[in-house]
C-alpha cells in the first residue's frame, strides 16, 4: 500500500554532499540548516537521489540506497507531521 502525500513546488537552491566524514550535509544559500523546511530537504534529496542514479545507472549502487533511505526517512517524518484527515 502506497501512502499519498503532497508537497509544494521546490523553489529552493539547496543541494547535498557528503564530508570528509560521509556524513550528508546540506547547503544553501540561506544562513542556517534550520531555516531549511522539511519540504526542501525532501526535494533536494529527490534530485540529489535522481542525479546520482543517472551517474551510476544503477538502483542498487550502494550512494543510491543511501540517499534513498534518507529519502523514506524524511517522507515518514513529514507524513507523521502532517497526517491526512479521514473523512
């Protein structure tokens, strides 16, 4: 079963690069990560996961996977903030 949820459109200019350390951070031209929304971090890691899979074209390389289960983390978090009403 597939969950629905809705983001708006990403108009930010946020990207996401491992350290030294390969732990992901994000950059943005805005002056702190806080300032950064959920929503952006979704969309940034999206496109991040889909430049990468064109890189490597490959589902199973081992910095797609990463990606995307950052990916599913932030959408569970984002679902869990913003629940669909049941009518």
């Amino acid at each position: 079963m597939f969950c629905d949820y809705e983001l708006s459109p990403y108009r930010g200019d946020i990207s996401a690069e491992t350290d030294d350390h390969d732990k992901w951070s994000i950059n943005s031209a805005r002056t702190t990560p806080e300032d950064i929304s959920l929503e952006e971090e979704i969309h940034m890691l999206r496109r991040k996961m889909e430049q990468i899979f064109l890189q490597e074209q490959s589902f199973t390389s081992e910095i797609v996977i990463e990606i995307s289960s950052l990916l599913d983390l932030k959408i569970n978090e984002y679902m869990k903030a913003h629940p669909k009403k049941k009518l």
